[in-house]
C-alpha cells in the first residue's frame, strides 16, 4: 500500500525464507551447517535452550503461515517520473 501510495508499481513481492532459520542458539560453526528444518532439530536437541525450542516450535507455523515471516521482499519500479514545471512569476 505504501508502495502504491507513493506511484511505485509492484514487480514481485513475496515472504523471504531469508531469517526462518536464524537466531539460533549455538557456535557459529554450528549455524553455518543450519540448512533444514533437520537441522534446527538436532541443534535443539544438542543445546535446548529457549531459543532454540521456540524456534522449534515457530517453524512450522511460519512455513503454513508466510505472513508470519521476518522479511517481506518487495521489488518495484518508479510507475512515473515527476515532471518538473518550470513556472515564472512576473
């Protein structure tokens, strides 16, 4: 809507998988490894902090549910360019 509002035309928008599987618990080696839902799985059962068992838990909600998702990609373009007037005043 916002967008829109301010004459931009919607190309694609869409709910990223960028960030399900982020803000985990544990080394950094260990979340490099972090590609499935499987994966999530063994590191709560490896280090089941809080963190990690809510994301456990919130995976598949955000995987039924996209507007849920942290990040909403939008790509869109100028729909059209702002004419400058020139105006004299005598």
């Amino acid at each position: 809507m916002l967008l829109r509002e301010t004459e931009f035309e919607i190309v694609k928008a869409y709910y990223s998988i960028v960030n399900d599987l982020a803000f985990i618990d544990t080394d950094p080696e260990e979340y490099l490894k972090i590609a499935s839902y499987k994966d999530l799985i063994k590191v709560a059962i490896r280090r089941p902090t809080k963190l990690n068992i809510l994301r456990l838990l919130a995976y598949p909600i955000v995987k039924l549910r996209p507007s849920l998702r942290q990040v909403i990609v939008v790509v869109a373009i100028k729909a059209r360019e702002s004419v400058m007037r020139v105006q004299e005043i005598w």
